[in-house]
C-alpha cells in the first residue's frame, strides 16, 4: 500500500462473495493504507456504483483482490 498511497484519494473495501472472505473490519485493522481513507462496503455492486458516481472521467479505479474479488468484478461489469 506504499505505492498506491501516492496516487489513491481513497480504499473501498468490501468483503467476498464466498465463505473464504476475511472480515472487513479485521483487514482494515491489520493494514497500514497510510493515512488514505478507507471506506467499507457490504457488497461490491454497493462499492462500485459509489466509486462510478463520485469518479471524473479523468479518474483511474482500479480493483485489486484475490482472484475471487477480482472474478466477481468481470463476471458482473463485463469489462
């Protein structure tokens, strides 16, 4: 998280869709996002249609996750 908190305004956490899923507020503990906001969300659709809403077309996001979280993006943007 180093790197990214030199370019990232805010982390937008949310948990798995599967029973494998780390609890939210566990993983915003053990982390150190370096003084980059952090807001939780119950599911990905709830986080993503925020991050769209409040991004400028100049804005980059980017989905970082295990191959589940990242999977689950794909499956339902189809980007």
């Amino acid at each position: 998280f180093h790197l990214l908190a030199k370019i990232s305004l805010q982390y937008n956490i949310v948990p798995l869709s599967t029973k494998r899923s780390t609890d939210i507020n566990d993983l915003i503990r053990s982390i150190d996002f370096k003084n980059v906001p952090v807001k939780k969300y119950g599911r990905l659709e709830t986080a993503y249609k925020s991050v769209v809403k409040t991004s400028s077309n100049a804005d980059i996001i980017i989905v970082i996750g295990s191959h589940y979280l990242v999977g689950e993006f794909f499956e339902k943007y189809k980007i």
